[in-house]
C-alpha cells in the first residue's frame, strides 16, 4: 500500500492559509509527535531491473514484547504532573479555545521519576527479528513510501525505496537508451536486436537514418504503479558505433 499525499489548499482567508489552521488544530488535538513515535521507517535498494519488473524483499525490524515489569508505561516510579495538574491535558487560548494533550507528560498526568530498569524507559523488550516481504510494484519511483500498518508492537512501517543508478536513463516512465549502430545499417536500413533487462526487442533501422535522431517504442518502458497495462515509452539514442579498425 502507498501512501499518497495531497496538495494542500492555497485558499486565503485573512492573510492565514486556512490549511495553516485546520493543521494547527489537528495537530494540537492529535500532536505530531505521537505520529512519528507511531511508526518506524527502514531503507531498501532495488536495481533498475527489479523496478521495471517489479520483485518481493526480505526486511527484518525488531519484534517487540510487552514489558511486565513497568506494565508497559516505562517507570517504577512516577511524579505528579505540574504542568496539567495531573489532568493530562491542557487550554489554550487564541482565536478558539483549544484542550490539548499535555506535551510533558504525554497525556498520563504524571512523568517518570524513574524509569524501568528491563525496558530502558521504553515500555517493551526487543524479543527477536522480524521478518517481513515487501512487495515492490513495478515501475516504482525513487524514494517511494510503502507503508505496512502495524507491523511490529502496533507501529506502522515505512519502506522508503531507493533505485540504484543503472546505464539507462529514466525519465518519469520512460527508459532512455543510447543505441550503437553501424555505418552501413544507418544508410542501407535494417534489423536490430537490442537486450533490456533480459527481453529482447527488435529494432527497425529506417535508411539513412542520422546519428543523433531518436527511435521511440511506444507502451514499452515503466509500467505505472496505478495501471501496469499503461506505460511509458522505450527511447533509443542513435549514435554512429565507429570500429576500432577500418
């Protein structure tokens, strides 16, 4: 599954993005920081091949297991919270009134005085290696999100994808590729065979064609994610391939 972010408004209502203050809103309620502590992200690298075809990879992430010692909350011992009043929560005042979730104590109404010596403060122990299969879609982008929801102790997982740089030039979905052909195919015309990630295309060289111009397949380079039936195009450069001899 991939998370897709969407364009934020840019309607303007007193010099203030009302994005701006629905955001401020959500995250007073809900806080950023809670998100971030929710998840857990790990990278991968995949070659050009594995992109255009699309593959499967091992990860491995901590597994988690509740800490009985603290009950999970991290502390033995704990003091009241002098920022709420213990109420976890706190008012703000502005253009609304806004209960938020006080930031010190994280909404309980008291902080640690000391914390767990099993867990470290962290309310778990890392019980062994987890092992979860990505599936990568074919023609991905890089630093692409896959995200895996719950994947370990409740916490989503975020596969960010790095495609390693190859000889071929991608452009969005299209594959570019520098074709080398001979003086006399390049006057007289002809056939070409010409191997991409393990599938052989044959190539129509037209006569007289010039080093420099361009051949296009078209529906032959990146499937897109949404739709593999749709894709880009397959561009060859054409370059004069000059013997080493005469």
């Amino acid at each position: 599954m991939l998370r897709i972010l969407n364009k934020k408004s840019t309607f303007v209502f007193k010099n203030t993005k009302v994005d701006d203050v629905f955001d401020n809103i959500f995250s007073k309620f809900f806080g950023d920081q809670k998100r971030e502590n929710n998840s857990t992200k790990i990278r991968i690298k995949i070659t050009l091949e594995e992109c255009y075809k699309g593959c499967s990879k091992e990860v491995f992430i901590d597994e988690h297991s509740f800490c009985n010692t603290c009950q999970g909350t991290g502390g033995i011992e704990w003091n009241h919270c002098d920022k709420c009043g213990g109420k976890g929560f706190v008012y703000e005042s502005g253009i609304i009134s806004i209960q938020s979730c006080c930031i010190f104590c994280e909404g309980k109404g008291s902080c640690i005085k000391e914390k767990c010596s099993d867990c470290k403060g962290n309310g778990f122990l890392i019980k062994s290696k987890k092992k979860i299969i990505v599936d990568i879609p074919k023609g991905i982008k890089n630093d692409t999100q896959i995200r895996i929801p719950e994947a370990s102790f409740g916490k989503d997982l975020y596969v960010v994808v790095n495609i390693q740089k190859n000889e071929f030039v991608r452009n969005n979905q299209d594959l570019i590729v520098d074709l080398y052909v001979s003086y006399t195919k390049l006057v007289l015309g002809g056939n070409l065979d010409f191997l991409i990630f393990g599938k052989k295309i044959n190539i129509k060289i037209k006569p007289r064609t010039i080093p420099g111009s361009t051949i296009i397949l078209r529906n032959e380079g990146f499937p897109f994610v949404e739709n593999e039936n749709i894709k880009g195009n397959l561009i060859f450069n054409v370059k004069l391939d000059m013997p080493s001899s005469l």
